[in-house]
C-alpha cells in the first residue's frame, strides 16, 4: 500500500508550529506533497529538509515569502524534475516532479501549487496563461509514464465542490473558464482529457464532507462553510489502483486540510 498526502501549508514555519511534523509521524505517509512553503533554501536549512524521517526535495519561489511546493518521501526518487519549463511561472515555485523509475514502471509523484486569481484581474489573467501551458504538459506526461499530481489547483470544479456556489459563479476559483479547463482534462473519451480526480472516483456525490479549504473570514471553519480546492489528479491506470480516502478536517495547520489516498502499489 502506498500512502500519498497532499497539504497546503500556509508557511512551512507555522504550519510546524502548529503540529504538522508530529501528525506525519503519527500518520506516516510514505510521500507527502506540500504546497506554500514560503521559505527559500536557506530557511530550510537544518530544519525543514526532513520532516518525521522523510526527506524533502522543493522548488522554491524567486519571490521571498511566497508560494513554494515540496515532495517528502519515504523512498529515494530516480530523479527530481524543478518546475515544468515554464518562462512565466517556474519562477513562482510551483511544481516538483519526483520519479520513482524502475525497468517495469515509469511513476512521478507531483507537487503543484496553481495560481490564485483572487487578488485581482492581472492574477486571474496570469492563472488562465497558466492553465492554458500547464494542459499541454500533462497530457505529455500522461503519455509517457503514470503520475499522480498532488496540490492546491484553486479550482472547484462543479457545484458539489463548494457550499456557496450560487454566489461564487463570477468569483476566481468557481469561474466558467475554470471549471471547462478542469471538464476538458477529465473527459474520459477525449485525447486532451483523460485523467482522474481520484477522490471523486472514490466519492462522487460527497459534498460538505469533501471540503479540503475555508476562508479565514467570518465563521467558515466552524460552519464547514467550504471549497473543495485541494486534489489528487492521475493518470487512469494508477488512478484505479485508489482504495481509500481521508480528509484531516479535525486537524488545522492552516487554512486547508490534510487529503490523504491510500493506493494499492508499492514503490
């Protein structure tokens, strides 16, 4: 069995503050994703590399303070890929690729952090440039080697994805345009689809209980007023390998929540 975790932090610092290394130790993932780091290399040094025993391997944003992914696992990947190649966005740290090769498989586990537009219209622009080049990469990917990418995508695809949907349609993170990128990559039948949103595989009619993120505002926490923003994608093959979900809304280390998948595969 293999055990994957995707969380966004919110700040590698605080979220460590708050507990976040003693519930790996306690949860023992074999490879957590993770997303807002905010902290540069130096920052992690002699603290962060390693967290429960697991090593980490990150991409780092330009900018002091600001996003940031890591992948900590168990096992020693074959290979690290820093970002996706990407002129505008690489330099924002938002993907860590690490490859678990083996003569029989070709298997990346990714940490992905998608742009927020919520900011403004110059951040909305810039997360739909980012969709627009990251399609392309993952349908390469998926036609070379299985992956599961982990992350934050600030997307909730349909309407059981979040309690108020009636009042988010013109809002980042709920938009038409969002929500047909995301249809476009999981169409089944379509060569420019074919992934799978492996909870909603193994949940598809949950809805309060699928929140993964609440807005620090008001009472949203208290009364589960939520988004569903945090996933794993796959490719189909390693996708029907998924044989339990967990989302660690009982624990808080920051405003989104732990989403655990136990896979049937070993690395």
């Amino acid at each position: 069995m293999f055990k994957l975790t995707s969380l966004n932090l919110n700040g590698i610092r605080s979220a460590t503050s708050k507990g976040v290394e003693a519930w790996i130790a306690a949860t023992r993932p074999d490879c957590i994703c993770v997303q807002e780091i905010k902290a540069q290399s130096a920052d992690m040094q002699n603290r962060f590399e390693q967290l429960a025993g697991l090593k980490g391997h990150f991409h780092f944003a330009t900018k002091k303070g600001y996003s940031g992914v890591g992948i900590y696992s168990r096992h020693e990947p074959s290979d690290v890929r820093i970002g996706y190649g990407s002129t505008e966005f690489d330099a924002e740290g938002r993907y860590v690729e690490a490859r678990f090769d083996t003569p029989a498989r070709k298997l990346s586990i990714i940490s992905a952090y998608f742009p927020s537009g919520s900011s403004g219209p110059e951040r909305q622009l810039a997360k739909f440039r980012f969709l627009a080049e990251f399609h392309p990469h993952l349908m390469q990917l998926k036609a070379e080697r299985e992956f599961i990418l982990c992350g934050d995508i600030n997307i909730a695809h349909q309407q059981i994805d979040l309690k108020n949907w009636r009042s988010n349609q013109k809002n980042s993170g709920f938009l038409p345009e969002e929500r047909d990128w995301m249809t476009k990559l999981l169409h089944i039948t379509e060569p420019t689809g074919g992934l799978i949103d492996v909870y909603r595989q193994l949940h598809p009619d949950t809805t309060e209980a699928a929140y993964t993120w609440w807005s620090n505002r008001g009472q949203a926490y208290l009364n589960n007023v939520g988004w569903r923003l945090d996933h794993h994608l796959a490719s189909p093959a390693i996708a029907r390998t998924a044989c339990g979900a967990a989302i660690y809304k009982d624990v808080k280390f920051s405003d989104h929540a732990p989403l655990t998948i136990d896979y049937d595969f070993q690395i």
